[in-house]
C-alpha cells in the first residue's frame, strides 16, 4: 500500500508516473517538525537494518552514518564524504516495522541515519516544499515492486550495450581509436565499443568535432561499426560562450540558458572556460537541447554518455572576483595558519561552491526560481532531454545513453556509471555493495569505471574487478589521463583477460533476460542476500555477496593478493569456479560457511537449489552471438525446473514478456533434457549436478 502526504507545495518533479491523490491522514512512525524547515524523526529498534539511498557511500545497510543527497562533483570518494553525484531519496527500514520512503524534493536533504544517535533516524531540509511516499508492504521485495511500479519502468539499452567496452580520458585522434581497435582486434579480445571523451570535440564545444584531430570522422564510424564496434562520445552540461558558435548563438537568441539576478545568461566556466548552462527543466529548452544530438547520429553515432551535469562548476565570475579580492587583501601579509587557511579555502573553494548554486535561475512556468531549489534535478532533466531526442530521430531504435549525475525518474530515460573512482581496492568493494541499492531505486543499467578511473591500476585489481564486472550490465573499463594505460592489451597475460570477456558474451542470455525481466517486472538485478534470506541473520548482515537475478548468487573477491575468500551459502547450491583455459569445477555445497581457495585467475558463482542457468558460445561482439542455441547447466534435487528466458533483437523498443520461452529442464529415462516451446531455441550441452 502507498500513501501520499503532502507537504507545502512541491515542484513536480515527474519521479512519479503513478497518480495518487494526497492523504490527510497523521504520517505515521515519524515526529514532524517543521520549524526552521522540515524534519523527520524515527525512533529504530537495535536490529532495524535501513537500505537505500541508491547512489551513496558505505554498505548496504546505510544505518550509522550521515548521507547529504546533494549532486556533487566529487572524485574522491572516501569513506568521510556524504554526497556523490546522484541524490536517490528512496530508503527501506527493515525491523520491528517494516516499510519504504521516498521523499520527493529536488532541494538538498540530509539522511542522519544513527549518526548522531545510534538509534535514531532525523531527516531534514530547509524546504517545506515536498511530496512523502510512504510504501508500507509484507517484505522489502514488495517494498522494491511497488515502488518501482510507481515510479516506472527502468531503461533497457540495446543490447550491444551489455558489450564489453573500452574508454580513457586522453584518446586524441582517429590513429588513437584505430590503435585501440586493431590491438582488441589483434589479440582476439571481445570488444563492443570505444569511448570519446572530451578531446574530441572542437575545443570543447557540445555537438562539434575537431575536423583538425577528426578529418573522416564519419568513415572512422563506419569503419569501426564494419568490426563490430561502436563509438560512444561525451556530452558535458556547459556550452561555451563563443560567437559564430551555433549551439551558443542559438540558445542566447532564443533564451534558453539559465540566468543571473539581473535577467542575464549566467557564466560559469567549465572545460571549455566561460560557458552557459541550458535550461533544461523547462520543457521548451529540453526539446531544443535534445534536438542537438541529431548532428552526432545522423554520423553513425547510437550512443552517449552526459557528463559533467551535477552541474559541475570550475568557477563563476562572481566567485572568482571575490577570490581575487580576498587574495588582494593579504598580500602583503606575513600569512601564518588563519591567513594559510583563508588562502586555501579561497582557492580550493572555488569548483563546486555552493554559493554559486544560489547565483543562477531557472525559468518555471515564466518564474525565476533559484537553482538551489531544483539543483537535483539537473542531470535527471539533462539526460531527458536526450531520450526525447532520440525518440524524435526514431522512436523505435533504442540508443545507448547514461549519465554521472542523476534522480530517481531518470532511471527511466538511461542509466548511470558511478562516476570517477579510483584504482583502489575499496573501490571495488564499493562498486559491489552499490548495485542493489541502485536497483532497488530503478537504476539497471550501471556499473563502475572497471580498474579504476583515478590513480594507477595493477594486473591483479583489473583482474578481480573484471571478474566482478562481467556480472554488471555496464561492462566499461575507464581510466583518466596521466594514468597508467589499462587497456587490456596494456598487460602481459592477455589470455586471460580474453576468457574472462568470452565468458561474458557467453553469459548474455542469462543476464540479458533477467534484465529485462527485472525492469518490465518492477525488480531488482541485483539483492542483497536478506532480501530472499529475511529470518537468516548472517545473511541479512552479509555484504560481500549478492544474489543476481532469479537463479544465481556471486560472491566476488576484493582483497589484495587474496587466495581465497570465505563464503556464505544461505542454502545448498552448486559452486562453479571458473579457471584460466575456461576450466570448470562444480560441487554442491551445503548451508553455512566455506573457504573457496581462489588463485587470482579463478572465480566462483553459485546456483540456488533446483534453478539453472543459461549459456551460449562466446563471441567478440553481440553482433555475432548466437543467444538462441544454449547450454544449460544446473542443480536439482531431482525436480523438474523451468525458466522464464527472454530474447529479442537487442535493437527495437519492441520488448514484451509475452514473447518470453519457458525453458523446461526434466529427467527422462535417466537422463535430464531441456525443453522449449519456441522453435528457435536449441540446447547444445546439458549438465544438471543433483544435491
């Protein structure tokens, strides 16, 4: 059941594609109040666990720190920082009480959850503007449906999307992206698509292209494609302020750039220097700005990701001026440690600065409304404007898109990668322990920067968060410049890194279904353990593995020079370790703990008890995999099994599960045999181990 309360008058910020009218109904298991803004109070119970918040630092269980949902620009993500580029305002308390909340305001809010007060939850805002959803549902897994009913489907990409794909920040030229294709290509190593970042563009100008670094652009895209691989260029938020620039001259004489106090197009400055901010909440500008993506796909493009869209701010005007100033007023003083300090925070202050959220406008409905009022809601309404591009060129094509900063209800429009990690084993350990909490907040297609963006990455981290990264639908290794060069090719055991991709591609008719599945059934790819093992306590604690999907649960290892890893199986299952040369042990273990000894090159997942699960041959690209002929391997205790397996042609909005085939795994004189009423499928190896 889903209530509404209603609180001030909220900005509408379309999270929501469910109608529910209000309730005057008391809100119930939080105090309110409502001095000097607005607060919750809830009063939790020693063994209450809190999911949520999607896009955030720490566990699973986010209970015992302060969370700011805040879209920050922030690449160091450490364990003291409270905001990431996203504010996902959706938490479950799972205890004495069991329910969901989503607190619908675009404005900053802070989750104190047990930080100040163990057994307290207080969260607070300046706004009394805001629309509460309380979900109230028999278990979490109810919980996540009926919110992500409400809050509509998640974005499916095309299938080549699910690819493995190779990106860095420092790619300058068309030799650069042929290198990189012809050494993936060389070596036999799956490659889906190859990223452009900034350096493509003509100084740094949205929806242009350096003609100098570039001259045949669009044979480059083609010739690429002709190999089965894509390019995928970057589009920031700000557009230079240049004359004889279209995009700029266009927006200025047609208004569409976010203002000043004075009426005036407000400057910041960001990669390009001083740049313009479109004013992408306002329907009108959405349309337009949407509509500039057309130049790059009438080249052969079908992909992008947004960027920069917190927004990120380097400096304003009115920022760097008072910087100056104080700069000015200490010149010629001995500086000692309250000088020193005033210098570094008048500098280091500069990116990102607060103030200078409140120093530009949106126009609402012909209003100017302050930007720290709706600042959340930028690259939710950025990436928007996107999609309904991309439905004006061809509204049956699904195009590749995601985005850094985000809100729920962008989750229907794209996905996200979780911005600029770093090469740091905590990182990894991060990225695991974020995916279901993106999940239960819409958000499918994502996954990290594989290796690590930021920082030097090393052989063995690329190899234990690739084996993790195979599992997640946004297969991107990412590294920033000035970095250690980490393509695959880059190291000396390449072999490896080439069965460990074929494994990918072979696994896409499992991981392709229950995607799907997943976003048309309102569910979660990826759950923590006490979703499906609530009455098991080392199971609801347990964070360093995940269930994936209906049948699998993965238990990846994150540590340095690890040879192994303690497992905990909430149930009997079947254990499959992978090994160098595509080697396969398989064994039934029982409920409880195990030690796995894992040499770096081996890796395990786990199958629950009477489930299977679906393979096909590797390839090097989507293009070329055959998903309808099968191997299926899987664990029973002698039932018969079945599964709900789901394909298409990876490139069509056409997607519905009633084209879905039921696979049917049964014993037979002996012998197991998979079945299916769909002519189109075949089954190639069946390999069923009975516990």
């Amino acid at each position: 059941m889903i209530k509404k309360f209603t609180f001030g008058t909220p900005f509408q910020t379309d999270a929501v594609v469910t109608q529910i009218p209000s309730t005057s109904e008391a809100f119930p298991y939080f105090q309110i109040h409502q001095e000097n803004g607005f607060s919750l109070t809830y009063s939790m119970s020693g063994d209450d666990v809190v999911y949520g918040l999607g896009e955030n630092m720490r566990g699973i269980n986010k209970r015992g720190y302060r969370y700011i949902s805040c879209c920050s620009d922030d690449a160091h993500h450490t364990e003291d920082k409270s905001s990431l580029y996203a504010a996902h305002n959706f938490i479950m308390i799972s205890g004495d009480n069991c329910f969901g909340l989503f607190i619908d305001c675009p404005e900053k809010l802070t989750f104190d959850i047990g930080y100040t007060d163990y057994d307290t939850i207080v969260i607070s805002t300046d706004s009394v503007d805001m629309d509460l959803y309380l979900i109230e549902e028999s278990s979490l897994k109810e919980i996540v449906h009926s919110f992500r009913e409400m809050i509509g489907e998640s974005y499916i990409p095309p299938k080549w999307g699910l690819g493995y794909q190779q990106s860095r920040w420092g790619y300058l030229c068309e030799e650069d992206f042929n290198e990189v294709a012809n050494q993936y290509e060389s070596l036999d190593i799956p490659l889906e698509s190859i990223y452009m970042d900034i350096d493509y563009m003509e100084r740094y100008k949205d929806f242009t292209i350096d003609e100098k670094r570039f001259p045949h652009f669009e044979t480059l895209v083609k010739d690429l494609k002709a190999k089965g691989i894509k390019l995928v260029p970057i589009i920031d938020a700000g557009v230079k302020v240049e004359d004889g620039y279209d995009v700029y001259e266009e927006g200025i004489q047609k208004g569409y750039f976010c203002k000043d106090k004075d009426g005036k197009p407000f400057v910041a400055a960001v990669w390009p220097g001083h740049s313009h901010f479109p004013d992408v909440l306002n329907p009108e500008v959405r349309a337009w700005f949407g509509s500039k993506y057309q130049c790059l796909i009438d080249k052969g493009i079908e992909g992008f990701w947004n960027d920069m869209n917190e927004p990120a701010i380097f400096y304003s005007e009115e920022g760097l001026k008072e910087c100056f100033a104080y700069l000015d007023s200490i010149r010629d003083k001995n500086i000692g440690i309250e000088e020193n300090e005033g210098l570094m925070n008048a500098v280091m202050g500069l990116a990102n600065n607060p103030k200078d959220y409140d120093r530009f406008y949106h126009d609402i409905d012909g209003k100017p409304v302050v930007h720290t009022k709706l600042h959340n809601l930028f690259g939710y309404n950025m990436t928007r404007a996107a999609a309904d591009g991309f439905d004006k060129v061809d509204e049956t094509k699904r195009f590749l898109l995601f985005s850094r900063s985000s809100y729920i209800g962008m989750h229907r429009y794209g996905g996200i990668w979780t911005g600029d990690n770093c090469a740091w084993w905590s990182h990894l350990l991060l990225n695991i322990k974020m995916m279901p909490s993106l999940n239960m907040c819409g958000f499918l297609y994502t996954g990290a920067d594989l290796g690590g963006f930021g920082a030097d990455t090393s052989y063995d981290l690329m190899v234990r968060w690739l084996q993790f990264g195979i599992f997640t639908p946004l297969m991107r290794n990412h590294a920033a410049k000035d970095t250690r060069e980490q393509e695959l090719y880059q190291f000396k055991n390449t072999s490896y890194f080439r069965e460990l991709l074929r494994f990918r591609y072979s696994f896409l008719p499992y991981l392709y279904s229950e995607y799907v599945k997943a976003s048309k059934n309102s569910t979660m790819l990826f759950s923590p353990l006490g979703f499906d093992y609530p009455e098991d306590p080392v199971a609801v604690h347990t964070e360093d593995q995940l269930l994936l999907g209906e049948n699998l649960m993965i238990a990846p290892v994150y540590t340095q020079n690890a040879i192994g890893r303690t497992v905990y199986l909430p149930e009997d299952m079947l254990c499959i370790t992978f090994s160098a040369g595509e080697k396969r042990k398989m064994e039934v273990l029982k409920k409880g703990h195990h030690y796995l000894e894992l040499s770096l090159e081996e890796f395990p997942i786990f199958l629950r008890k009477n489930s299977f699960l679906v393979l096909c041959q590797p390839s090097n690209n989507t293009e070329s995999l055959n998903m309808n002929a099968l191997e299926v391997i899987g664990c029973s205790d002698g039932s018969t099994m079945t599964y709900e397996y789901y394909n298409d042609d990876g490139y069509t909005k056409d997607i519905s599960l009633d084209n879905a085939s039921l696979i049917t795994v049964s014993k037979e004189t002996g012998e197991w045999v998979a079945t299916s009423a769909d002519d189109a499928l075949s089954f190639y190896e069946i390999t069923i181990m009975e516990c």
